[in-house]
C-alpha cells in the first residue's frame, strides 16, 4: 500500500538513494534537510531520475514548529530519520555539536511524531555502536561500545527508541545498522559528495582516481586479517536504500519494531578496495602504508541472516559495482556535471 514517509536528511547521501527507492515503491515522498552537508541541486536530481516532482522542505530537524506543521500539513505515515552529523573524528573535537544534532533532533522529532499520532518510525543507525566486537562476522545481539561521541549518540539514540517502545507499545521503529554503504546511484546523478578531503576509504580513493589526491594512505598492514589491512563490509547503497523499503514496509503491515544489520555479510580489504577500483577506473592508484589510525577497528562484518530473516534482505550488488557506480559519479561530477 502506497504511504507518505517523512524523510529527514533527505538531501544527504543515503536519504536521497532510499528517495528513489521508495518513489520506485509507490510511496509518496517528502524531504526535510537543511543542507548543512547536502548540495541544493539534488531535489532536482531526484526528480530527473524519478520523473516526479520532489517535495522539498528546507528547515531543521531541531525545530519543533517545523515539525509541527509538516505533521499537521502532510498526514505523514512514517518517518525515516537519516538526519545526523556523521564524522567520527569531527565528534571527538566538538561534541556538543553531535549531541544537539543527533539526539537533540531525535528527541525533537520524537516529541512530534508523538504529538501527531505518527509512531512508525526507521532510525539510521551504525555498526559502529560495537566499537571493537568481540567476534567478527558481528551479530545483533553483540554488546554496545561506545569508541567516540558519534557512537555514542547512536548508541543513546537506540536506547531512547528502545524505552520509548517500552513505554507505548503503539510505536514500532526499525532500527538499521548500517555497515560501510559505497557506491552511487546508477544515473550517476546522486552520491556521496565530501566537502572537505574525506575520511572515509572509498571516497579517498575515488579522489586519488581523479587525480585530485596524490596518493592513498594504508592505514596499517599488520592487524590480524589475510593481508594485514583493515577489512570491512562494504555494502551498495541501493541495496542499503531497498533495506529501508523493506524496513518501513514491515513496520507499517505488522505494527513490529526490529534492529537489524544490514551489510552483504562478507568483507574486504583495503588492498581488496584499491584492487577493485582500479579495475573500474582504470587508473593508476598509488598507495603507501603507514600507521595505524587511533581508534580504527580491524574488521568490522556483519551477520547478515537476521536482515534476511525479518525483513527479506538480500544485497544484490558487490564491490565491482560499487566501485564502478562510484567512479561514474565523481566522474560525472569532476565534469562539472
Ligand atoms: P549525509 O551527511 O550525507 O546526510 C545527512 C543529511 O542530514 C544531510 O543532507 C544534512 O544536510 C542533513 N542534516 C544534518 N543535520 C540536519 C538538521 N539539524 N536538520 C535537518 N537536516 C540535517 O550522511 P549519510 O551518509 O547520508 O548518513 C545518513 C545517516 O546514516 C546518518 O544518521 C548517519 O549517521 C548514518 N550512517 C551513515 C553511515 C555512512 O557511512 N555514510 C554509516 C552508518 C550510519
Ligand atoms: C568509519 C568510522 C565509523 C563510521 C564509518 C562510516 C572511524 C574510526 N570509524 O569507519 O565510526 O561508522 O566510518 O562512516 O573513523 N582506510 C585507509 N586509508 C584511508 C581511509 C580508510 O587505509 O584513507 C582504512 C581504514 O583503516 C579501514 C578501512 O579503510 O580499515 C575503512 O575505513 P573507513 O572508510 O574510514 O570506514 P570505517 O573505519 O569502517
């Protein structure tokens, strides 16, 4: 049955990927964003590649009497809540910052819903709420560590939505971990679009390709993994963005929360990544390994059987096609696209 889902963070890398998944749905759509970490031009990029228009609300997640009145105005049946600052290293500096977003937002946000009578709610949350896990692949039931003040607001974020369904059974939220989303849009009009020189693997490498770094860092090859190198699980974000079809669709026929990973269940290194990019961009990439990053985690994978079980997901796209998806984009965007 087609719904009205409430995007907040639409704008941003995952959010405007589960936009034309759940346009592609049948859904009706409405973004809320204040575009501190998206550009201006991807409501109209979700409408080339939908073919409908986009319903764009400018404001922020913070703001109650915005809240207030896209409830009143919308009839809005569920809420996906991707809106978060993300950057591991940034929370470590200005933690404040992370907690007024992220939970901030969250219990702003929750405070409407509830007003509204909306308690259907997805709440994007993070492999990284098991720090360094005991067991890799991870599985659901692994304990919570908290590594940094980013982690530590998924990990409250989760909690509060735990004892809010405790409170009132009438809520159900879908909570997806999420473990390391790559890739772009097939159209190679939306993607993941770092401001500032990323942080994150994949993203490095694809500006290394362009010609815009010089060179890639091996963060340590000596951790206890076949090559040495860090392994992760990195996943297609169209397939992340199916997962939240899947999640909202189970949510809204069954009335029933769940926390689930969503990842491929198999990882890769970074050698395994530069290998795969390069193949796709056929590109020179220079590398040099050096130290450890503080903090970093030898492999993070998940146990992918409990998403399959609950929800039906299964990835369908692997690291070839991430690679080649993302060097499409930044490709495209390098074009001045
Ligand atoms: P993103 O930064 O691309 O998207 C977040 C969006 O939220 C942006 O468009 C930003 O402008 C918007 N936003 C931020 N603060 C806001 C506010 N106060 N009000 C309204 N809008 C606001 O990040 P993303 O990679 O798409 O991540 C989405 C969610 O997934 C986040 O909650 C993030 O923590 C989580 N997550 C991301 C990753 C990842 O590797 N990308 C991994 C695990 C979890
Ligand atoms: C990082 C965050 C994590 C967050 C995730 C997704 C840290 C410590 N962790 O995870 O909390 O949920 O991003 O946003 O920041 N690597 C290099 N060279 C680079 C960049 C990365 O060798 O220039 C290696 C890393 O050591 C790691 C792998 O590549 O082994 C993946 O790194 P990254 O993309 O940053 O993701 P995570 O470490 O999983």
């Amino acid at each position: 049955m087609a719904s009205r889902i409430l995007l907040t963070g639409g704008a941003g890398y995952i959010g405007s990927h589960t936009h034309v998944a759940l346009v592609a749905a049948g859904h009706d759509v409405v973004i809320l964003d204040n575009f501190s970490n998206a550009r201006r031009a991807v409501p109209e990029r979700l409408e080339q590649i939908t073919g409908k228009p986009t319903k764009m609300i400018e404001g922020d997640v913070r703001d109650p009497a915005t809240l207030a009145a896209i409830f009143k105005t919308q009839a809005i049946d569920a809420v996906v809540h991707f809106a978060a600052l993300k950057a591991v290293g940034e929370s470590m500096a200005r933690p404040l910052d992370y907690f007024d977003v992220n939970i901030g937002g969250l219990t702003t946000l929750l405070h409407a819903m509830e007003a509204a009578g909306c308690r259907r709610l997805v709440f994007s949350s993070s492999a990284t709420v098991y720090g360094v896990p005991d067991e890799a692949p991870t599985a659901e039931t692994a304990p919570f560590r908290a590594m940094n003040p980013y982690g530590q607001t998924k990990i409250m974020g989760e909690q509060m939505l735990g004892w809010l369904q405790a409170a009132n059974p009438e809520w159900a939220v879908g909570i997806l971990r999420y473990f390391n989303p790559a890739g772009a849009h097939g159209s190679a009009l939306i993607g993941e679009d770092p401001r500032d020189i990323p942080n994150n693997l994949m993203p490095f490498v694809a500006k290394v390709a362009l010609g815009e770094l010089p060179r890639i860092s091996v963060f340590g090859n000596d951790y206890d993994t076949p090559d040495g190198t860090g392994v992760r699980d990195y996943i297609h974000v169209e397939d992340l963005a199916r997962g939240h079809v899947l999640s909202l669709e189970k949510l809204l026929s069954t009335g029933q929360g769940h926390v689930v990973n969503l990842g491929t269940g198999r990882g890769y290194s970074v050698l395994e990544v530069i290998a795969a990019y390069r193949r796709a961009s056929n590109r020179d990439l220079p590398h040099v390994i050096t130290d450890r990053r503080p903090g970093d985690v030898p492999i993070y994978v998940a146990r992918a059987d409990r998403a399959a079980e609950v929800l039906g997901f299964q990835t369908e796209k692997g690291l070839d096609e991430m690679c080649a998806s993302s060097w499409k984009w930044v490709s495209n965007m390098a074009g001045g696209a």
